[in-house]
C-alpha cells in the first residue's frame, strides 16, 4: 500500500496532546477586536482542545499524527 499523505494545512493549525486530543488555536483573535468585550478577548487568549466530533475530521487529515 502507498503511503497517505498529509494535509499540510492541517500539519501547520493542530497539534495532539499526549492523551491524543487535539489542540488548536482559537478563532477570531485577528481583527475587529474593538466589537469584542474584554472577557471575550481574554477567554479566547492561547489554545483550545477541539471537541470530539472535530477531532474526528482533523485526525483524518493527520494519518499519521504530528
């Protein structure tokens, strides 16, 4: 069998933890941040492990983890 290959937008946007979830960084950070109360800023400040159901997705795109 050949090898699968990687998304390589995939490769650059997640990471897995050791207990293999995965973990990304939080949307809507770039701009228009003046509409956003502070708490919203904050909150959403580093990264987040993903839900299950988008885990599922984002580990097809990664055959072979990072």
């Amino acid at each position: 069998m050949p090898k699968l290959k990687t998304k390589s937008g995939a490769k650059k946007r997640f990471k897995l933890t050791a207990g293999g979830k995965v973990k990304a960084g939080v949307a809507g950070k770039r701009h228009r941040l003046i509409s956003h109360n502070a708490k919203y800023i904050r909150s959403n400040r580093g990264t987040k492990v993903m839900s299950d159901s988008d885990a599922k997705i984002i580990k097809a795109f990664l055959p072979y983890g990072l």
